[in-house]
C-alpha cells in the first residue's frame, strides 16, 4: 500500500491478505474466525506500539540512519520501500 501512495491500512487489508495466505497453506485455512480476529487485533496493536502504524492505521514514515541510508545507497531500488526513506534521502 506505501508503494503506491495509500498510507491507510484497514482492518480489511489484513483479511485479504490472510485469505490469500490460507489458499495455499492448510494450517491457516483451519483457524477459526475468532482466532484469526485475535491475530488481526495483536498483529495492528504491535504495529502501532513500534510506530508503523499510527492510531488511526495509516502507515508512518521511519527514521533512518546515516549509516544505514549510505549502506542502502548502494544498494539501487531497495530504499523505495522503506516509507520515508525518500524523503530523508532527498533531505540530506
């Protein structure tokens, strides 16, 4: 969703996403509806606790380091998707 300028991420974006899982492995196909409500709920409460996500779900840029952002600048393509790392490379 970041790659493509949509930094919300609904609740629904994780269903969608776990049904496509569940096609191919089985193990998940058998979770019952209240334990894959469970992960969802733990899944977006960890997400926010790192910043990844903001309490309304929108996807939140990171900082990085200068270390890192010189290590990934050799690395050509890779730093489009870390969210805000273009912004801080053109930043610099």
């Amino acid at each position: 969703r970041y790659m493509v300028f949509r930094y919300d991420l609904p609740l629904e974006t994780f269903d969608t996403f776990f049904a496509e899982k569940a096609e191919w492995d089985e193990g998940l196909e058998k979770i019952s509806e209240t334990t894959r409500k469970k992960l969802r709920q733990m899944l977006f409460r960890f997400m926010r606790d790192a910043e990844i996500i903001s309490a309304d779900n929108r996807i939140l840029a990171s900082p990085i380091s200068s270390a890192l952002q010189s290590l990934l600048a050799e690395q050509q393509g890779i730093v489009s998707v870390l969210p805000g790392a273009q912004f801080q490379a053109r930043m610099q």
